[in-house]
C-alpha cells in the first residue's frame, strides 16, 4: 500500500508534467521550469515514501 509521500511525490510529478507541457504549448519557458522543478521534487518526495516504505518492511 502506499504511503502519504508516495502519492504526494507521484502526484506533483504529474502535476509538473502537465505544467511543463502547458507550457511548451503556450511558448512559456518560466512556466515549463516550474513543471520540470516540480517533477523533480515530486521524484524526490516519491523517494521518500518508497525508502519509508521499505523501512518499515
């Protein structure tokens, strides 16, 4: 089952997905950052929750 930090991780990542992609489209470079930036942190917070997860094993 899946903790907190893991569904939070992997929900900014595809939040940051869809930003980076909105703004490629809209040929907005400071908007595709954030989306990069907040796949990034998503990665990292899903990390998080998976070496929490394997700890607790």
């Amino acid at each position: 089952m899946a903790n907190e930090d893991q569904v939070k991780g992997k929900a900014k990542e595809v939040g940051g997905k869809l930003k980076e992609e909105a703004g490629d489209a809209a040929n907005k470079e400071d908007m595709k950052n954030e989306g990069q930036a907040d796949q990034a942190e998503g990665k990292v917070q899903k990390g998080v929750g998976d070496a929490k997860d394997k700890l607790s094993d």
